[in-house]
C-alpha cells in the first residue's frame, strides 16, 4: 500500500552446549582450555546413543528433519572441568500431510485481503490525488522561497496519511486472512530435546499443569500457548538430584562419585502444538532416560 510523503526541512538436529563455557562465555578462563580425551568423548556419545531411541518415532504423516549422530564436546574450559558438563541432543519433526492445506489457505487469505483492497481503491486513489496535488502545491512554494506557506501544508499532509492509513486498515480482513493462516500453520512441528546435565532448570509457573509421566521426575509440567498469534505449547521434565537456588530456579546438584562427562542430571523439553502435546509426552520412554541416572 505505500506510505503518503510528507516534506520536512525514523539444533535443530543434534545440539550441543558444552555447559561450562557457555555458562561463563563472557568471562575469563584462568585456567585455560583443554581438549576432550577420546575416553570421555566416547562415554557422552554413548550416553547420547541411549538418548536417541528414547524420543518418539514420528507419528503417521510426519516426518523426522533431522536424526544426526551425537556430537558432542571437543574441548572445555578447565575452571569449569570439575563441574557436570552439559550436552544433549534435540529432534525436529514436521508434518507433510498438512501440505495442500496450507495452500489453500494461503490462496482464500490472499484473495480475502486482494478483494478487500478492491473495495477500497478507489477511496484509496482519490487520497493519493489530493496528496500528490498538495505535495506539488508545497514543492512550488519551496521553490519559490516561501517556505513558512511550504511547512504551514505538513499539517494537511499528515491528514490525507492518517486518512490513508484509516481506510486501508479498515474492516477485518487482514485480520481474517492472518487467523485462517495461523490455523492451517498449527500443529506442523514439534521438537523434543533431551538436556544432559544442564546447570539450571525454571520450576513450575502459575500458568503451568502438571503431568505425569513414569520414574521419579523432580519437575514435570506444560503449558498452553503464550502467545495469541500461536498455539505452540510446552512441557519440561527433569530428572536427578536439585536444589531451589537463590533466584528460584533449579539448580543441578552433582554426584560426587560419578565423572563429570557422566550424567548428573537430565531435563526433557517439548514443544508441540497445544493439543498434540499430551500425546507427544506419553511418546517418550521416560524410563528408558531416568536409567540412565547414577544409582
């Protein structure tokens, strides 16, 4: 649509974080960097090996984007060494049933928003008319050195633009096409991740439910959409040793006798469409990743 001028003389895949440099990126390492052993490479690898078949296999019509091996820490920084390290592995996955769908509501928005702007351009046009006219009329004056007359029009200007802009946003259309699109776009993704050892973990909300799930989870909750132009859920499940920190989240408690590559602790993030994502949680072997804990 434009604007009226006015002249004046404004992973997905496999992801990774090595826990202790990212918890300290922004600060010193005194004690330098050090690479990872191929031993203790090898162990988070098979730890995210047990990981891989505990999340679920897509449902019919959806498809996995991405299943990499594991990656993991290649190198650390040596204040943190001592500390849990933290590693994990996500998996996307996308729906392709839903294809035809979409495009048709991408075509009725489009043509919903194309017929409105239809109505409206002749009204439309006749405010450009009177623009361009005014906008000439001030170019003359200016150039005539008049410029006190010249500004004195900024005023019908910035009118005829309010005018403008009145009239094209007038009725519900946008926001009729905007609704059918975020409709045919629900419930194409979901992710699931799986967080090994990670620092921190946010307790319940007010605006959370809790689930259950099997094992002893310290935490296990979901929520719906936060957002109006969403209707993207999510939940989180944590399992081992916590304790409430200072600013109330959940702080990772480490095993004394268990080495720092091993698994400390492990939380489960999905998010999911709102009303897929009870059905994704109970996709989950659960079990199969609480084993995984220390004794």
């Amino acid at each position: 649509m434009g604007n009226l001028g006015i002249v004046h003389v404004h992973v997905i895949g496999c992801v990774l974080a090595i826990g202790a440099a990212a918890a300290a990126a922004d600060s010193v390492c005194n004690k330098g960097y050090r690479d990872t052993s191929a031993a203790e490479r090898a162990t988070m690898v098979r730890i995210l090996d047990a990981v891989r078949p505990a999340l679920p296999a897509a449902p019919q019509g959806w498809v996995i984007v991405n299943d990499d091996p594991p990656s993991v820490p290649g190198g650390l920084c040596m204040d943190y060494e001592r500390k849990p390290w933290s590693y994990g592995y996500s998996r996307t996955y996308r729906r392709t049933d839903k294809n035809d769908e979409i495009d048709r509501a991408t075509r009725a928005a489009a043509d919903l928003m194309q017929a409105d702007m239809v109505k409206k351009q002749p009204r439309l046009d006749a405010i450009m008319a009177r623009n361009q006219a005014l906008s000439k009329q001030q170019v003359a004056l200016i150039e005539k050195g008049q410029m006190e007359r010249a500004l004195a029009l900024n005023e019908q200007l910035a009118s005829l633009q309010d005018e403008y802009r009145k009239v094209a946003d007038e009725g519900d259309a946008r926001l009729r096409g905007e609704a059918m699109m975020i409709e045919a776009m629900r419930d194409i993704e979901f992710s699931v991740s799986v967080r090994v050892n990670p620092w921190g973990e946010s307790p319940a909300a007010a605006d959370t439910t809790a689930v259950t799930v099997t094992g002893n989870p310290v935490a296990a909750y979901r929520w719906n959409s936060r957002r109006e132009d969403s209707r993207q859920g999510g939940a989180v499940v944590v399992y081992g040793r916590w304790r409430a920190t200072a600013s109330g989240s959940l702080g990772l408690v480490a095993h004394g006798h268990v080495p720092a590559n091993a698994v400390h602790g492990i939380s489960v993030h999905v998010d999911a469409d709102e009303e897929r994502l009870d059905s994704v949680i109970a996709a989950i072997d659960f079990n199969a990743l609480e084993r995984l804990l220390p004794p």
